[in-house]
C-alpha cells in the first residue's frame, strides 16, 4: 500500500517526509480512512509531512 502511495506521490509531483511521521498514529488514522474514506482523514493527517 506504501508503495502505490509513493507512486502516486510521484506522479503528483510531491513527497510525503515518512521519517517525521509516527507509526502509530499514521495507523490509526489509516483505519480512520479505511472505514470513513469521504472524511479525508489520512489527508489531513500527511499534510504537515507534504513536500
């Protein structure tokens, strides 16, 4: 799943700063995402991490 996400960060032209992100909290809100995908939440949470 890591991987497409990189593919489509690329694509888009950006980045994502993994080594600033934390381990459990990207997995909540993944299972945030997961269960409520409208809501954007793995949006809001990469966002301060966008390059």
């Amino acid at each position: 799943m890591l991987l497409e996400h990189a593919e489509l960060c690329y694509r888009a032209n950006m980045s994502v700063n993994w080594m600033l992100t934390h381990k459990q909290p990207y997995l909540d809100t993944l299972t945030n995402a997961i269960e409520v995908p409208h809501k954007a939440y793995l949006d809001a949470y990469l966002q301060p991490f966008i390059a």
